[in-house]
C-alpha cells in the first residue's frame, strides 16, 4: 500500500507539471456576459465557448462552439460542432459538423442545414419544413415533429412524434402508443419558453406528403395508420415490453402455524447454545449477570430503559464525532488524521451496533431465562435450582414459549408478544448495567 501511494503522488505530481508547462496544442476563444454577439462579418478562427444569458452568432466560428444559456440563436456559420444547452437553441444558419442540442424547445428552422448528426434532448424538437440534416436524428423529448429533411436514420423516444419530411434511412420511434392515450400538448404546459412550440399529437403521426426510404419501426400496443407509398421498406410494429405481475403467495393458516413453530424452536435451540457457550467461557460473568436482576429486578427495568436510550445517544454522537473529526482535519489539509478519524468511527460504529444486537436478541433473554428456571426449579427441587445449566435451560424454553404464545399468528395478540420481549431485554440491559457499575467501583476507589 505505502509504495501504491508514492506511484499515485509521482503520477501526479508529473500530471500537474505537464499541465502547467506543455503548451496547448488548440487554442479557444471565450466569451461571457449578459449578452454575447458573434456580428456579422466577424470570424473567429478558434473554438468558441460561451456563457450567457443570450448568445446570439450572426458571424462564422472556424472551430466548434459550445454555449450555455437561456436564448440560444445560431444564425451564422459554424464550421465545427454545435454542443449547446439553454431554454431555447434556435438553429437559423449553418452547422457544417454535428449539432447536440439541449433545453426546452429546440429548433431547427426553415433553410438551415446541419451537416451532421443532430442528437437532441428536450421537452420539443422541431424541424421545420426546408430544413437539411444530412446525417442522423437521435432524439428523446416529450414531442417531436420533423418535417426537414433527413440524410439518413431517424431514432426517436417520445410520447408524441410526427413526420412530414423526407428520411434518407430507416425510422424507429419508441412512442408506446395505447388507445387509451391522453393528448395533452407540451406547448400548452410550457407557456414561459421564449419561442414557440408546434402542437404534436400524441403517438405517431405520419403524413402522406412525408417519405422513408428505409424501413419502419415503432412500439405501439395497437397498430397505427401508415399512408401507402410513404415507406420504401417493411413497417414492423413491436409493442412494448409488459411486466410481468408476480402474484403474492398468501400463506395458509397451516402453513403460519408452521412457520411459528419452527421459529420458536430454533430461537430455543440457539439460545440454548449460547448459554451453555457462555456459562463455560465466562463461568463468573454468567452468575453474576442473573445475580443481579435478583437482587434488584426493578431497578434493573429502569436502568434497561437508560441503557435502550443510552446506546442510541452514543450511536448519535460517535456520528457527530466522526463526520466532524474528518471535516475539520479535512480543512486543516490532514488527509490522514482525518481518514483515520473516519475510519475508527465507522469501525466503532460498526462494532457497538454489533454488539447491541448480540446483547438484546441472546444475553438479555439468557439473563432473564436463567431466573425463571432458578424460579420455578427452587420450588421443585433446590438442588437442582444451583445446577450450572438446568436452570438456564428450563428457563429459556419457558421464556421463549410464553413470548411465542402471545404472538400466535391466528390470533391479534402480536402486539403483547413484543411488550414482553422488550420488558425481557430491558431486564436484562439493567442487570448489565448494574453489573458493569458495580464491576467498576472498585476501580475507581
């Protein structure tokens, strides 16, 4: 690890020196403000970026242009690529590569001609009528209408898409289209765009004037009309993927009853084993736990209900602790002081939920089980009452019986069966913490 970390500050380190002493093999013309304006007549021979309210281009860019703002207009001449993203992109002029477009409504009016792709994301794409795209539409907006023409494929997701132009390829547009299909037009929910937006009926919509030389294909659950002669290809329409609805298994009575009883032996089982584990790892620690929920059974319930709380005050601290801990150490440029502050407190963390769930699912209920066999077995039989298991065992199963009853499943009685076992674990969280407090006096003596 110690040599993984000097090859990434090396790797670095010469990354940073490359930058700030190689020379940039393209240069770039930057542009922001409130309003930019490419005038007429005005070339720029660089890459163009731009940040602006409104970026208007009446001139001739050489490079690509990339701009970002609420009014963006292309009137001139780009000679690259168009990369732009406002609340409206206007496309009046010339773009002689690929145009990505993104916003609201997105348009690309009568006489313009984009050389490339167009690939388009938004509430509406238009392509008016004298419009040239000499590659690619790739589109996902909630309405569509291309009523250019199209060098060669069309690939459409929308609600509602319609073809009144002329495609050089294929078109396939995932419309969905249903019978019970609500129109509901964008440009009546979108009245706070700058420009305005064609009305597109929802599904697909082809017109007999329209043209594909290619082939079809559209998702639709029902069959949609297609003008004849309009399409060179095959029409194949492909309808849309319906999930699968998993029905759920009800569970019989039979089977609950099952299932109840099958959970309560195993919580006897494994209770069972890690009473015995215990009492034979930690013989003290076994019999002075029960001792003291004898000694003080209702302290004990009070002081459960202090440790319960305690133990969500400390997990909320230790999380305090650790993001502050790496914030300010992050601040104070110490990388490691600040992740090894992280890195204890998730640890911690880890660890005290950990053992918080291993305490209240088994050692509370061994304490507290432990005590009803003592109980029950001293008036039976006093000899056996002292035995190192008997009591622990007769204990648990009785305890674990009495809770598995008061939530038998046939029954709405669930809500008692988990009173009793939250009193069981504050019982048993008290009689720890008396004996944690009584296990330390001496210490503190």
């Amino acid at each position: 690890m110690k040599h993984l970390r000097k090859f990434l500050s090396l790797f670095m380190l010469t990354a940073l020196v490359a930058a700030v002493f190689a020379s940039p093999a393209y240069a770039f013309d930057g542009r922001t403000g409130q309003d930019v304006t490419i005038g007429k007549g005005e070339v720029i021979n660089d890459d163009l970026y731009v940040s602006a309210e409104t970026f208007t281009l009446d001139g001739t860019v050489k490079g690509d242009v990339y701009a970002v703002g609420s009014i963006i207009t292309i009137n001139g001449t780009v000679e690259g690529d168009l990369v732009a993203a406002g609340q409206a992109v206007i496309i009046n002029g010339k773009v002689m590569d690929d145009a990505r477009i993104a916003g609201a409504a997105l348009r690309v009016s009568e006489g313009a001609e984009v050389g490339g792709d167009v690939v388009a994301a938004g509430a509406s794409l238009e392509v008016q009528t004298g419009s040239t795209i000499g590659g690619d539409v790739v589109v996902g907006s909630a309405q569509v209408l291309l009523a250019g023409d199209v060098g060669r494929n069309v690939l459409a997701g929308t609600s509602a898409f319609e073809l009144d132009g002329g495609v050089g390829g294929d078109v396939k547009a995932y419309v969905d289209a249903t019978e019970d299909n609500v129109d509901v037009p964008v440009n009546m929910t979108m009245t706070n765009v700058p420009i305005s937006i064609p009305r597109v009926k929802t599904g697909l919509t082809i017109s007999k004037d329209s043209s594909i030389q290619g082939d079809l294909d559209y998702t639709s659950t029902i069959d949609l009309p297609v003008p004849s002669g309009v399409v060179s290809g095959k029409i194949t329409r492909t309808a849309p993927p319906v999930e699968a609805t998993v029905a759920v298994h009800q569970p019989t009575a039979a089977e609950k009853l099952g299932t109840w009883g099958l959970g309560m032996l195993r919580t006897m089982i494994t209770l069972i084993l890690f009473s015995l584990v215990l009492g034979w790892l930690f013989p003290k620690f076994m019999k002075a736990l029960p001792a003291a929920l004898r000694a003080q059974p209702w302290p004990s319930l009070g002081w459960g209900a202090i440790a319960w709380a305690a133990f969500f005050f400390a997990i909320l601290c230790l999380i305090l602790f650790t993001v502050l801990g790496g914030i300010v150490f992050g601040m104070l440029s110490l990388g490691g002081v600040s992740g090894t502050i992280v890195w204890v407190g998730l640890l911690s963390l880890f660890g005290l939920i950990v053992g918080f769930v291993l305490v209240t699912s088994y050692l509370t209920k061994i304490v507290v089980g432990e005590n009803i066999g003592r109980w029950i077995l001293a008036r039976v039989s006093p000899s056996a009452a002292e035995h190192k298991y008997w009591p622990s065992i007769l204990g648990i199963v009785i305890l674990v019986l009495g809770i598995g009853l008061l939530s038998f499943p046939l029954l709405p009685i669930g809500a008692l069966g988990w009173l009793v076992n939250f009193a069981v674990v504050l019982f048993g969280l008290g009689a720890l913490w008396i004996w944690g407090r009584e296990a330390m006096e001496p210490r503190t003596a």
